[in-house]
C-alpha cells in the first residue's frame, strides 16, 4: 500500500520547499548538513544525512569515525576503488552515490559487492539529466546491471531549491521508461527502499 | 482391369482424404499458435486514440497556454526526438491562468512518455516551474471536470 514518498537527498530546506514537498505526497526527507538530527514537522519527517567523499580508505576511515552519532543517513561519494569496495562493506554506510565522478568505481566487481553487503546504490536524478549523453550511457549500462542483481536503487533529487524537487509520478514514469522496467519497481525506488534505509537507522515514518 | 481403376481411385480418394484432415489439424493448431501468441495479421495501423493529462503548474510566474506549449514541445523533441514527436503531438489544449491547470492531450500510446516529460521541465522563459500531472482521462469532458473539481 502506497503511504508517501521519500526523498534522501536534498542540499537546501526552507520554507518553500517543505511546502512543495507536503503539496507532492512525501512523508520524510534527508537534508544534508541539517540542523537538527530528525525533526518531526506536520506531515514531514526531515533527517540529517552527510555526503562523505572519499579516494582511499584511510581517508573514509577516518571521515566515517563517529559520524552515526549525528547523522541518520551516510552516503559516501567513492572516488577511488579502495573507498569504494570499503564503503561497500561498512556498515555505517547507508547508501552509495552514483554521479558523473563516482561512476567509473562502480564496475561489476562493486556491484556485486553491493549486492552481496545488501548496499544500495543512489543516484541523483536532477544532476543525471545535466550529463552529456555519454556519461548518461555509462549511467544508464550501471542502472542496468544493478537491476539484473536486484540491488536496491534510490533516486534522489539533491535538490537546493524547491523546484528542483522530484516530482513523484513523473519520476516514476521516467525512471520506468528509461530502466524499461515496470511502473511498480518503479515506485519502489523512491517509497520502499528508502524507507527500509530509514528503518534500519529507527526512524519511524509509518 | 475395371476392378484395378476402381481400387486406384477408392485409394486416391483416401488419400484425398488423408491430407484434407491433416491440413485441417494442422489449420487449427496454427490458429490456436497464433491466438497463443497473440499474432494478429493486422497491416492497418490502429486507431489514434487520445489521452488527456490534467497538470497543475507550481510557480509564481504568469504563462500562458503558448509559452507552456512551446516548452513542453522543446523538451519533447530534445529527449524523446522529433518523430516521437509527431507521432505523439503533445497539446496544451486547455490553460486556466487563475487555477494554474491545464490539460495535455496526447497521442494513447505515448501516455508515459507525456507524464515523463512534465517533470523535466523545471524552467520556462526563466520562471521557476514545476509541471504536476494529476490525471489522466479518456475525454475531454472527465478532463475539464477533474481540472474544476480536483483541488489538491
């Protein structure tokens, strides 16, 4: 049963934006370097999330080290092979970004990876439609392979500004068309797999 | 001799016979096959049919049916190409500027790429926008009710 969406990356969160998102059906939102840890405001649970970016894995060691004790979600940006296959396994890693620098660590061997540790793989759809349409391909062949293991997909907007907002029904379909996926897996990227993110660190949203 | 003409025949007309029931079997199960197989011998294109988008425009700017017209058309053609484009023929047919909703009409088959497209837009004539879809019908007249009624 559809109860509302969930989007796990926003840059910026003001009072536009809350209302656009209530005016959209989401129910709970990550807002990078946020004030508070999880704020409960009518109809929006907004969480802090932070972005760690990282080349080796003693740089995402030592920037991972106490970082759930403010943080709900952790998402790390790998630009090395060795941050990514460490952020793969760590537990305190919620979910691994996707983006035009990151994606040339995200091969076959991370993905499997992935799937093995249960890591799902974000990816921000606002920045994905700036792309040239060779890094979209690059994008869209990792999607692909991602959707064969069954690893869990987020889409994120990364939205600074309330119209960068996803819009839920059209993401869907877009997503839908693009993966050539039905609408109900669809929809799963931005209802139950960031709701099961959220859930793993005790946030409540229904 | 008479004897041996007539048994020639009696075994022609057998085998006649014979082959007419097994072609008939064989009819049949290419039937069934393509039933089955949902294979339709159809050469005619099918009827153009028409779906009806009722969106609602989130922004402080105001725009007119043109303008959003011209932006949904642009964004089409520079995604999805222009000969989805024409086969498509995405309209704004209807624009109310005082309850910022419209309705999209568009091509039945082409129903997911239109709702697709409304959330690529994010910028028309540099007015912030955001182009939500509310709903789709199958005329005009349960497109124009849901614009009046739905109030979200």
């Amino acid at each position: 049963m559809l109860r509302g969406y969930i989007d796990l990356w926003l840059k910026d969160f003001n009072e536009e934006t809350y209302k656009t998102l209530v005016n959209l059906g989401y129910k709970a939102v990550a807002v990078e370097d946020y004030h508070a840890t999880t704020k409960r405001l009518p109809e929006l649970i907004v969480v802090r999330k932070k972005v760690v970016s990282a080349e080796s894995r003693k740089e995402l060691r030592e920037k991972l080290h106490g970082i759930k004790s403010d943080n709900i979600i952790v998402s790390v940006r790998p630009l090395g092979v060795e941050a990514a296959r460490m952020a793969a396994h760590d537990k305190r890693v919620d979910t691994i970004i996707m983006d035009d620098e990151t994606l040339y660590y995200i091969d076959k061997a991370q993905l499997n990876m992935m799937k093995d540790f249960n890591k799902p793989l974000e990816i921000c759809v606002t920045e994905l439609l700036r792309f040239s349409p060779r890094k979209k391909a690059m994008i869209y062949r990792r999607i692909n392979f991602a959707l064969r293991r069954n690893i869990h997909l987020v889409l994120v907007s990364c939205a600074s500004n309330w119209n960068q907002v996803l819009i839920p029904v059209s993401t869907v379909y877009l997503f839908s068309l693009l993966a050539n996926i039905p609408l109900k897996k669809a929809l799963e990227t931005i209802t139950s797999a960031p709701h099961a993110i959220l859930a793993k660190n005790g946030v409540k949203v229904w | 001799m008479t004897i041996t003409i007539s048994a020639l025949i009696a075994l022609m007309i057998c085998l006649y016979l014979v082959v007419i029931n097994k072609l008939k079997r064989l009819e049949k199960q290419v039937t069934f096959l393509k039933k089955y197989l949902k294979i339709s011998e159809k050469t005619v294109p099918s009827r153009i049919r028409k779906r009806y988008i009722v969106f609602y425009v989130m922004g402080n700017g105001s725009l007119d049916k043109k303008i959003i017209n011209n932006a949904i058309r642009s964004t089409w053609k520079n995604y999805l190409g222009e000969l989805s484009l024409i086969k498509a023929d995405p309209q704004v047919i209807v624009f109310d500027q005082k309850l910022a909703r419209g309705i999209l009409r568009v091509a039945h088959i082409y129903k997911k790429e239109a709702i697709a497209i409304l959330c690529l837009i994010r910028n028309i004539n540099g007015t912030e926008v955001l182009l939500i879809p509310l709903k789709t019908t199958g005329t005009l007249k349960k497109a124009r009710k849901t614009m009046y009624e739905e109030r979200r």
